[in-house]
C-alpha cells in the first residue's frame, strides 16, 4: 500500500514535470537564444546552451530595430491607462456598492458597462478610428489609453464591487458617527482595506494593456509603435536576426514578469479577498 501511494506521487511528480517542460521550453529557447551570437543561433543541429555568453542581440535589438522606443512606448501605454482605469473605476465600483439602491437604472447600468467587455474588440475599431482621426489623437499614446480604458474599466468596476460589498457598511456608518465625511471614508478607511485587491486588479490591466495588440497597431504607425506591433514586424524584415528578435521578446517579457515578482506578497490575497466570511 505505501508503495502504490509513492509511486502515485512519483507519476504525479512526473506528469507536472513534463508538462512544465512543454510549456517553459521555448521561454527557455528564447533566452538562451537572445545571448548567443547570430551564426551559433542558426546552426543545425541547434546548441541547447550559448558556447558564448554576447549582448550584441540586445544592442542591436535596442538601436537597430529601435526596440527600446517601443518599450518605452508600451511603457506609457500600459502605465496609463491602467492609472486611468483604476482613477475611474475603483470610485465608481464604490458607489455601486455603497449607493446601489440610490442609483436610477443601477441595472441597465451595471449591464451597459459589462457589454463593453462582452462584445468583441474587433466591432469598435471603426468608431474609434473615426474618432481619433477628428480629434487628432490618432497615431498618440492617449488615443491607446482611451481605448485601453474602454475594455479595462469594466473589469475594474465588477471586480472592486464584489470586494467593496466584502467590507461591512456598519463599518462606513461608525466612521461618518464619529465625523468623517464620505469621502474621508473612502479614502482613509475602506481603500487601505482593498490595497491587495486594487494591487491584484491593476495587475490584470497593466497584462492587458501591455498585450493589447489588435487596437495598437491599426490606431498607431509611426509616432507611437508598442513592443506588441514591433516583433510581428520584424518578420518582413529583409535580414533576418533571430537573435536580435528573441532579445526584443525578452525585452517584451521584463515588465510583466518584474511586476508579478513584486507584487507577490498580496496576489494570493487578493484573489481570495472575501472568500472566508
């Protein structure tokens, strides 16, 4: 009986293993790939290790394909409108949830703002393109936050209602007893409550700010070119650099894995605030 228990254990063990391998594998081809040099990168057989440690990809990922100007472009992009998503968002999510009842059309409402996500990225192109050439944001970071802002903010508001509804209002009540006005409430009170949760939440706006490709590369051209728009480009580049490409997917890759890493005291809790009464 131990026996049959360890090797369970065992082929579990196994089975996971194998499975990380199929998944990490080509992250892992893509890193050891953007430190070799460009002749080792096409040899057949292939190197599954650098014989020789070079930054000359990164180099010449960061001046020759301009790749540092769409890092920093999809920088302003993804910090932007998350910020914006989040200035709108958590505010209104509290008024859902602390003055639901008071709102006029609170369902239509709370619908209407969920359609947003529901429907498909592809049927507001048009509008927005529309819109952005009249006003001359098209081709600027701030016509990608708009349009971020669109698919982020509904994700924001049904999120933080749910976690605003977890804190008892009593809670407000007792604080407006003892003279603090709404808004001090919200902001001394019930926001240091929700940090994880708002922490969590920004989390999956920057990912999909920072992945959105679709609206970036048929609102944008010349003047703002996110990370996301650069790497399928350089497929129609006349030489081709494999090692220079993975070292702008590494590149892409920073950010995203950076700021999981520092926020990963408060994801768990996050995600699971309100669970447990």
């Amino acid at each position: 009986m131990p026996f049959t228990q360890t090797a369970k254990k065992a082929a579990k063990t196994l089975l996971i293993i194998l499975i990380l391998l199929v998944f990490l594998f080509p992250i892992y081809w893509m890193i050891i790939t953007s430190f070799k040099p460009e002749f080792e990168a096409l040899l057949y057989p292939p190197t599954y290790y650098p014989t020789q440690f070079t930054l000359n990809a990164y180099l010449k990922g960061i001046s020759r394909y301009r790749g540092w100007d769409s890092f920093i472009d999809s920088i302003q992009v993804a910090a932007g409108s998350t910020m914006l998503a989040l200035t709108i968002g958590i505010p209104a999510a509290y008024s859902f949830s602390r003055y639901y009842y008071q709102i006029p059309k609170r369902k239509d409402l709370l619908f209407f703002i969920l359609s947003t996500r529901i429907l498909p990225p592809i049927v507001f192109i048009v509008p927005f393109f529309l819109l952005f050439k009249w006003s001359g944001l098209l081709d600027t970071p701030i016509c990608l936050w708009i349009v971020n802002l669109t698919f982020n903010m509904p994700f924001v508001v049904w999120v933080m209602k749910g976690m605003f509804d977890e804190i008892p209002k009593e809670l407000d009540q007792a604080a407006m007893l003892d003279g603090c006005s709404s808004l001090l409430v919200f902001r001394k009170i019930i926001l240091p409550l929700c940090y994880p949760s708002i922490i969590v939440t920004a989390l999956f706006c920057w990912i999909w700010s920072w992945n959105e490709f679709l609206f970036a590369s048929l609102l944008t051209s010349a003047r703002v070119r996110t990370i996301q728009v650069l790497i399928p480009s350089l497929v129609l580049s006349p030489v081709v650099e494999w090692s220079a490409y993975c070292a702008i997917g590494v590149l892409s890759a920073l950010p995203v894995v950076a700021f999981i890493y520092l926020i990963r005291k408060h994801l768990v809790r996050g995600l699971t605030f309100g669970i447990v009464k």
